[in-house]
C-alpha cells in the first residue's frame, strides 16, 4: 500500500520525485524518502511522517542528478520511523518496496548469518541486500532479478537503483501494481498513473513476474525467466487537471461536488446512443452468453462492497437473477461454489485491491465468467477480467469513497437493466423507462449538494456524540452502512450501520443521550412496499427517542411529520426506487466530511488508512 516512484531523465528529478510522490501521497503517509544519484554518489534523505516534511528536508539539495527513486510509507514490518523509512541502502543498491515479502525472517536469518548487518525493522532492506550479494558476485541486475526473486514469497514491487548500473532504474513487480511512464525527455516508474500524468499519459503495465530496465531513452521489459516483452504503451483518458484540488479545501469535498460530472461522463461512455438496444459498453458477452447464468456473484471491500449490496437490490429486481455479495477477503477462503453459469462481478475503484483481486483469481480458476467494475482503466483487475466496466469518475484521491462509490452503483443499475433485458424479465419500454431515471439523477444530486451549508451548521451542534447509529431499510440499508463507514474512517467517530427493523435485536442498547441516530427515511416515488415500511422506520425512530437518543433524519423534502420527530432533518427531492440510494448518499458523505472538518481531523489521508490497499 506503499506508493513507490522513480525517474531517469533529464527534468529536475527532485521535483518529479516530490511532485509523485505527492500525488501518491493517499497510499500511505508514515515516513517518505528520496535517494537521488548524481556523478559521485547517492544522496539519502528519509523522514518519519507525511512528504511536506520530506519537502523541508530536501529544499538545499539543488544538484543535478542522473536518477532517482522515492518513497511514502504505510507501515507493515516496523514502526513509522526515520530508520524504517525507504530508501534503504546496503553496498551497491538503494532500494524502495510496496508490499510485503512473507518469507523475509527466514531471508534474514540467512544474511545475518553471511555477516551482513541489517539496519532496519522492515522486510524491504532484505530485499536490498539479496540483490547486493549477487552484484558483489558480479551480477549483471537482470541475472540478479532471476536467483533474488526465485527466493521471496509474497506479493511486492520495487524499484532499485544500482551503483554498478548508474543510469538505469530496475522495476521488478510481483503482486503489487507497477507501471512505466514513458515520457519525452526521461521514464518514470511508479505505483499509480496519478505520479507521472503531469508528464505522460503514455504507460505501460508491468504484470506479475516481469521487470523492466529503465533508462532515460529505453526501456526493456521482460518476464523473470528471461523472455523479453514487447511493452504494450497504453494512452489515459484522464488529464492533468483532474488531480488537483481545484480550490477546493481537500479532495474529499471536490470529489463530492464532482459527482453530477462522473455520472453524466460514466452514463455517456456506457450506454451507446442511438441504438434501440441496450447495451453496456465493456460487457463482452452475449444476450445468449447472458442468458446462460443462474447465478450473480459479486465481491468486494469497503464501500465497494456496499456497492455490491445496492447492486444485489438492482439485479434480483430488474433480471430476476440471484444475487450472493461478498467481502473478498472472505471470498477468497470460503469454498465458494462457482462454474461456468455464475456471472463473478469484483467491485473496485482503484482495480488493485490484493483481496479482490486474489478473489477474481479464484473464481476464474472455478471457471466463473469473471467481469470488474474499477475506475481505473488497465489496473490489475481490468487486466485479469474477461469484461471490464469502467466508471468514469476521474481520479479519486480523498481516502473515502465518494463519487467512486456513485458511479459504481450507476453502472450496476446499468448492468441490472442489460441483464433484465438480455433475460426477458424487463420489456424494451420498462427499460428505457428505468434508464431515463438515471439521467435525472445529476440535476437531483446538485439539488442535494445544495444541502451543503446546512449540514456544516447542523454538524456544530451534533459534535459531541460519541455514538452514531445509522438506520434504513431496504435498498437504504446499504447506505447506512456507507453513512457510517464514511463517519468512521474520517472522524474517528463510533458510528455503526444497521437494518432499521434490527434495532431491537441488539444496537438499541447503544441508546443514551450522547447518542446521535441517522434515519434514512426517503420513501422512493411509486414504492407502496417502502412507503408501508417508512411507518416501520417512524416506530423505529421513536424506540429510540424514547431513549433519549438525538436523531437526525434525511427524508423526503416536505415531509414535516418526519421533520416534527427529529431533533435534525435534511429534506432530499423525491426520486425513484432505483435512484434513492445514490441520493442519499450524498448528504451521508458531507455529514461525515464537515464533522471530520470541525473536529480538526486531517480529511483526506485518515489515521492508519491507505487508499489502495494493495496487501492482504
Ligand atoms: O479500490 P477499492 O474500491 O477496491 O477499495 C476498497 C476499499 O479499500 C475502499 O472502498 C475503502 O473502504 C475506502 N476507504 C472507503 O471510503
């Protein structure tokens, strides 16, 4: 979950260095590091916490360097500390890793044993030194790549820079997302596309058990056994500007107004115009491959799990088709039973997540037609996918979910209408019907980010709790889960998600006076079922006010019976069934960003979270 980058070339290397390592900033922020290689020697400069210290203690090193790597850290084998910062540096080799060699105790056992001293907690140094012992024994870097890697187990990717081999960067990926950034002056490595967009959209995707030899004119890529590739060089859609804060105090809140933008932009690349049929574009199978599933399986983490859970709701209503949703950290030991009938759909923004991208593994090898919904086009989970659905939210850099989570319940709507139709259980009309609803949706959600003021007024008064429940029901359960989710990550807040009607089975005992209670209670346009159920919610929110539990209602707007119960109310536009959940989640997100703003927490990279989580 690291985020790692190096560069050759001609610009200055201590501002690309910085510069991506900023923009990776979100993987990780414990201690960073910068080794830069100039004509005479390597220069190392580590510090414990976030870049903008690195940046201090780096602003005299004016030289011209040849080549240089960097680093943030999020901490696996020792604690965040100046001594278990990268790069680290043995003999000949100064190195940065993500991931986590599993074997390392057993590695480092056999080098302390050879008399090496091992200055660092981490496993990475280990790393450094095994590449050391085959350079002193007069190894080129690509045989040392075939007998070091041959030794670790575990999921890594590192860049290293030897002194025997001064103009070339090695890149060597295993499990952890690596790619090149082919530039005009110079070649880039990094973690994540976001590190090198300023100066190229031209990349390259290593894939597992391939390295590159990078200097500042070409690049070599082969596969550890010493075959060569032909680099495929892909070009992004996604500009420069994007990554920026464009004003905005933190990311979060550009990402959260951001989410008209990537539903109309997600909308137009997925839905093809003019066509009487309704398509998805990235579905590669068949009406009639289509129509041979009897079964959805969808898995995922975090919040886009719960988009997972929305996305049940869509599916078993619109194809009729059911639906199993899983945490991919569970998926992947539970014997899941799959086969050539079950549709497998993982779920996730960043397309690197370790567990979700094992799970997709596994069920391809269960035969399972394996399709992904990610945000980032030719990330790992895209690669490995028989169908890719892309959202086309842009970047995503606030550690929370927001317009990510959105656009993937969009185009689960979208995949739930091309199954119904594909099925026969929705008639062209229903369909087209179903899909005018969703272009509405951005004028709705820009009504509804019109709640911002309020909610940062209404969050001053809500501070002090120390509990926060969030309650819906149906298709709005999954909400309150993402209500909480956000609330927790960002605030450090308890806060809990749960079934309305389950209160009384447990959570009601939570109830005192320092407690606050969301209560999603929309009922969607033309939903008898839900209007009957919002009665249910009503007796739910006064078994809680009886306890002397504040509540703070999102409902529909007007609903004054609603308002007259609440100690808070929020009123949202009516919207259908099928749009309500992304409407509500906006006035969850900001709920969560300006209570974490007020409580002075640092909004976009929260305590202990990495946005890729790229190890198991
Ligand atoms: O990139 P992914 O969608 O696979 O990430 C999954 C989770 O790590 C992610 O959603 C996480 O829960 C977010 N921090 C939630 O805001």
């Amino acid at each position: 979950m690291c985020g790692i980058i190096g560069y050759v070339g001609q610009q200055g290397h201590r501002e690309v260095l910085l510069d991506g390592l900023e923009r990776l900033e979100y993987r990780g922020y414990d201690s960073a590091g910068v080794a830069l290689r100039d004509h005479e020697a390597v220069h190392l400069f580590r510090v414990k916490g976030r870049i903008a210290t690195l940046r201090e203690r780096m602003a005299g090193a004016n030289f011209t360097a040849r080549a240089g790597i960097g680093h943030t850290r999020w901490a696996t084998h020792g604690a965040a500390s100046v001594r278990n910062a990268h790069p680290h540096r043995t003999g000949n080799i100064t190195l940065v890793h993500n991931g986590i060699i599993e074997n390392f105790a057993e590695l480092k056992n056999e080098i302390t044993a050879l008399g090496r001293v091992v200055k660092s907690d981490t496993d990475s140094e280990i790393v450094a030194h095994l590449f050391d012992i085959e350079i002193q024994n007069n190894k080129s870097l690509e045989e040392a790549v075939q007998s070091v890697t041959g030794r670790l187990r575990g999921a890594y990717a590192f860049v290293l820079m030897s002194d025997k081999e001064p103009d070339f960067l090695l890149g060597v990926r295993n499990g952890a997302p690596l790619l090149v950034g082919v530039g005009e002056g110079g070649n880039y490595l990094a973690s994540d596309v976001q590190a090198v967009l300023s100066h190229t959209k031209k990349i390259v995707y290593l894939e597992d058990k391939e390295f590159v030899l990078c200097g500042d004119k070409q690049i070599t890529v082969k596969r550890y056994d010493g075959r060569e590739i032909v680099p495929v060089v892909n070009t992004l859609n996604w500009s420069a500007d994007e990554i920026g804060r464009s004003g905005y105090p933190h990311y979060m809140l550009k990402e959260i107004h951001e989410q008209p933008m990537g539903l109309t932009r997600t909308l137009a690349s997925n839905v093809q115009k003019g066509k009487k049929k309704l398509t998805l574009s990235g579905l590669e199978a068949t009406d009639a491959k289509l129509g041979t599933f009897n079964k959805v399986s969808i898995v995922a983490c975090g919040t886009s799990w719960h988009a997972a859970l929305v996305g049940k709701f869509y599916i078993e209503r619109f194809a009729k088709i059911p639906v199993e949703v899983d945490y991919a950290s569970e998926f992947r030991y539970r014997e899941p039973v799959l086969d050539e009938r079950t549709l497998s759909l993982f779920i996730s923004q960043s397309g690197e997540t370790a567990d979700t991208l094992a799970a997709l593994r596994e069920a391809k090898d269960r035969r399972a037609y394996a399709a992904s919904l990610v945000n980032v086009q030719g990330s790992s989970i895209a690669r490995e996918s028989n169908s890719v659905l892309l959202t086309q939210a842009g970047p995503e850099i606030g550690v929370a979910s927001t317009k990510a989570f959105t656009t993937q319940l969009s185009v689960l709507y979208l995949l739930a209408l091309r199954l119904g139709r594909a099925r026969g259980t929705l008639s062209s009309s229903q369909a087209d019907t179903l899909l005018a609803e969703l272009s509405e949706l951005p004028f709705q959600m820009e009504r509804v980010l019109g709640l911002s003021d309020n909610i940062d007024k209404l969050t001053h008064t809500l501070l002090r709790s120390k509990l926060w429940l969030f309650m819906g029901r149906g298709i709005h359960y999954p909400v309150a889960l993402e209500g909480a989710l956000k609330l927790k990550e960002i605030t450090y807040l308890h806060a809990e998600g749960y079934p309305a009607g389950e209160m009384k089975h447990g959570p009601i005992a939570l109830i005192d006076r320092a407690s606050t209670t969301v209560v999603l209670c929309a009922p969607p346009e033309g939903e008898s079922l839900l209007t009957q159920m919002r009665e249910k919610v009503l007796s739910n929110l006064m078994e809680v006010k009886a306890r002397g539990g504040k509540i703070l209602a999102v409902g529909s707007e007007g609903d004054t019976e609603l308002q007259g119960l609440s100690d808070a109310f929020l009123g949202v536009p009516r919207c259908s069934w099928g749009m309500s959940p992304l409407v509500l989640s906006i006035p969850m997100q900001l709920l969560a960003y300006y209570t974490a703003v007020h409580l002075g927490r640092d909004v976009d990279k929260p305590r202990n979270l990495a946005k890729s989580v790229t190890v198991e």
